[in-house]
C-alpha cells in the first residue's frame, strides 16, 4: 500500500492514478520552451529537483528535444486551468511529468508540489507517485512579516527563509525595516538612517542593513521563487532609529539616544516640525523606488503617546506619499482610526482589542489582512515551556496557527474583504537562525494551508501526518525546528 500523498499546503484536486510511478534518474531532464521568463523557472526545477533526487539535472529547450523523449519534466505555460495566476497542474507517471500553469508564477507552485512528492522507493531509488493535481489557491496574499529590525537578519539567512516560503506556497514577505533599536534598508535621501542607527539591535547585539544591492537582490531572489517583498517603514511610533539619526524630526533639534529595549510605545514624529513631511515623502518615494511590487506598509501600530488628530494627519502624509510613488498603502490595524482611501490594506494582529474600527474599516471598502496575534503570531511561546519568544498573545502550539478561519475570525467582518493571510514573526528574542526557523517550524507550514486550502480541505488529523513528513525536510537542509508533541514525527 502505498503511502498517502502529503503535500502541504493540501491542493485543491489530488488523484492517484494507478500507473507506475516516475523514477528519478541520471538521464531525467527538465524541457521548456526557451522563453526568457520560463529559463529561471526551469533552472529552479533542475536545482530543485538534482538537490533532492541526489543528482544533477538538465534543463533542455522544447525545440532541441523529442517530446517523446523519457525521463522528461515538462514545464509549460497553457490555459486550461482556473482562472488566476498560480493555478498550476501536475501530472507525473513513468517516464514522463507535465508541469503546468497560466503563468511562470503558476508554475513555481508545480515545481514545489512536485518537490514535496518525491519519495524513496525500493531500492533507494528517488520517485515521484502517478499523480494528477489541480490546485489553485484560496487567498491572493499569503505572506510572512519578518522583523529585521530588533534583531538584524542577513540576505543569506532571509534566503533561507524565502525557500521555505516558496516551499509552502507563500507569496509575501512583509520586511519590518525599521523600529526603534534599528533601521535596516538603506535610503538615498536619507543617508544617515543606516550611517548612524543600524549598527544597534535588542541587547546591545550587533546590527546591519541591506543595502541598495542587498535589497535587489532579495527582491531577484524572491521574484523567482514567486514571492514577492512588502517593505514596511513604521510611522508615526516606532521611530527612534529615525529620531537618533535626525535631530531635525525632535521639537529639541536634538538626536534621541539609541535603544536597545523592548518596549514599544514611546518614540514618535510630529506633525508640526517642518522636517516631518520631507522625511515621510523622501523615504516612501526612495523605498517604493526600489520595490517593484504594488504594496508600501506604512506600520501605524502601537503610537501611544499622540493624540488622535495627529495620528490620522502622519498617517495621511505617509500614505499619500506611498500612493504618490505609483504604490498601494499597507498598515497596521491601528490606521482603521482614520479616515482610509478604499483598497487600503489594514492588518489584523491585536487580538485583545475591540475590533470596532477594524470591521468598520472593511465595511468602508478596506481590504482586511489577517495576522491575529493568537494565530498567527509566529514568535509567540509554543507552551511554557518554550525557551524562546514572548506569551503576550498565548501560547500557540502547531493546533492553534492550524485551526482558525480568517474569514469569521472577527465577527462582522465581510469574506469578500479578506484579502489573506499573513504570519509575523518579531524577533526581540530571536537573535540568529537557528532561532527564527525554530519558531517558524512546523507552524509556518499550518498557516500556509490556513491561506491556501479550501475551508473543506482543511482537516487537523490529515495535517498532522501531512506534516510528519516534512521532518526530514528540514533535517536535510539543516534547519532547526519544534518537534511539536502534537505529531508523531518520521524521524
Ligand atoms: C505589532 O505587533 N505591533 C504590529
């Protein structure tokens, strides 16, 4: 009997077809038209699929190869799938698997379910079951906020954590920048940011940023693998990293002392100092330059020493100056207090709070991320007995970040609102990778099934063993993760 198939996030449309299954060998070759966009794409496949088969594979162009050919992965582009950009079909049997999809992106999420189907066989031999899937995905934004701010995290380590990204099917990776103990993006009209407040992080560890080319390069990275980088400047609080930098955005002129705590609340901007609206339209304009993806996060979160007037007034002036820079605006929950522009992202996280503003927001014409603290809140303590992290928002063992629905989550909020589902984590306790990806691991892998199965295809007992399987996974690629006692691990 062979095992069950076990791909996460669960698709759509999964079917054994009864043939016999495909063999990984030396002379297994990836073919695709020898289109610009579909070349990347297809030397994913090859490393993708040589990393795990053990072995190298080739990439051949569609016109150089007989399409009877054995052995073949086929990657094409077609148009006979439901509609949306990552609808994708795999079809795999001896000899010979179709990967397909309506665009490059589409075919990203084949390569990975494609990935996650191959197995050992008798023999060591390294094979993939005779399959047919069908799968699109339920939320358009399925995301992981990381923050670089309070702990610093290198282009290498955040590569790694765009691979799993991809590797569950996320699409967004929401970077928070900025924040009190640090600014981590380099900005051109701004150069002090990063010269003066970016060699500091949480307890006095050291800090960084990215720089110009840092950054392009994560978003290259990012691009091929299908996932794309929000970047978030947090404004009008959370700003002491900006306030050391520039004595200007002070009533005292003077720059404030840098910070390496963890509380949150006291750093702020004033609407009335002259340099404010420079600042805000100088650094939106510089960041959105450099993302080429539709959304800005302004942050807006946490800012409890202003009064409400000026609140709204700062996050009005960051989010014309992200919407004059040809970009969408981002923010926390906390913006829903002020009058929005309709489209407007607002991102659900407090969970301890009267989600009034929140429901109205949406019912204004918002569209709703959700990253319920309680859920979704990826540094939070998994039990009391978890070393790292914070219990702010509970303890959130792998059943919890599984089992929750976005779209009735908040009572009165529209479904057709909801926009997705983000994860977060925040890294005041976290200071390398080891620590992030134990955190994120296994639980990044139930958020990404919250954001991309089908309600009806969600099913705790199903992931459980699904996930089992993704141990050696993260064995082989040498990651750290929680062996939750919720599941009997395959070790
Ligand atoms: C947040 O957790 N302060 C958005």
């Amino acid at each position: 009997m062979p095992d069950a198939i076990a791909v996460i996030p669960q698709p759509a449309d999964v079917e054994r077809t009864g043939d016999e299954p495909f063999v990984l060998t030396e002379a297994t070759t990836v073919v695709v038209d020898g289109r610009p966009d579909l070349i990347g794409i297809a030397v994913l496949a090859a490393d993708l699929l040589g990393r795990v088969g053990g072995r190298a594979v080739e990439v051949r162009y569609a016109e150089n190869s007989l399409s009877s050919a054995s052995g073949v992965v086929r990657l094409r582009l077609v148009d006979s799938l439901p509609p949306g950009d990552e609808a994708y079909r795999v079809t795999s049997r001896s000899g010979r698997i179709d990967l397909e999809a309506r665009t490059p992106a589409g075919l990203v999420r084949a390569i990975v379910t494609l990935r996650q189907l191959i197995e050992s066989g008798p023999g060591g031999v390294m094979q993939v079951p005779a399959v047919r899937i069908q799968d699109a995905p339920r939320y358009q934004w399925r995301g992981l906020s990381v923050d670089v701010a309070r702990h610093f995290v290198p282009v290498r380590d955040l590569k790694v954590v765009i691979g799993l990204m991809a590797h569950y099917k996320l699409n967004v990776l929401h970077l928070h920048l900025t924040d009190d103990q640090g600014w981590r993006l380099h900005v051109r009209s701004r150069p002090l940011l990063t010269r003066l407040s970016s060699s500091t992080s949480v307890g006095g560890d050291p800090g960084g940023f990215y720089t110009a080319e840092d950054y392009a390069d994560l978003v290259a990275y990012g691009a091929v693998r299908g996932v794309r980088i929000v970047p978030e400047i947090d404004v009008p609080g959370h700003v002491n990293a900006a306030t050391h930098a520039y004595g200007e955005l002070n009533p005292t002129g003077e720059p404030t002392d840098e910070y390496t705590g963890i509380e949150v609340g006291f750093s702020r901007l004033h609407a009335t100092l002259p340099a404010t609206g420079p600042f805000l339209a100088d650094v939106f304009s510089d960041v959105a330059a450099m993302t080429p993806g539709e959304y800005v996060h302004i942050g807006g979160d946490e800012v409890l020493t202003m009064e409400a007037d000026e609140y709204a007034t700062l996050v009005a002036a960051a989010s014309a100056a992200v919407r004059a820079a040809g970009k969408k605006v981002v923010g926390w929950q906390e913006i829903a207090h002020t009058p929005l522009e309709p489209g407007t992202v607002v991102q659900y996280w407090d969970t301890r709070v009267d989600p009034a503003p929140f429901v109205a927001a949406a019912q204004a014409g918002a569209l709703l991320l959700m990253s319920p603290g309680s859920k979704a809140y990826l540094d939070m303590t998994y039990d009391a007995s978890t070393e790292l992290g914070l219990e702010w928002a509970g303890h959130i063992e792998l059943r919890d970040a599984y089992d929750w629905e976005p779209s009735t989550l908040v009572e009165g909020v529209p479904a057709e609102s909801v926009i997705g589902v983000e994860a977060a984590v925040w890294t005041e306790t976290l200071r390398d990778l080891p620590a992030l990806t134990q955190m994120l691991l296994p639980r990044l892998a139930a958020i990404a099934e919250v954001a991309w199965s089908a309600p009806e295809q969600r099913d705790w007992d199903d992931f459980r063993a699904r996930v089992a399987r993704q141990a050696p996974f993260w064995d082989r690629l040498g990651l750290s993760w929680y062996a939750s006692p919720q599941v009997d691990w395959t070790r």
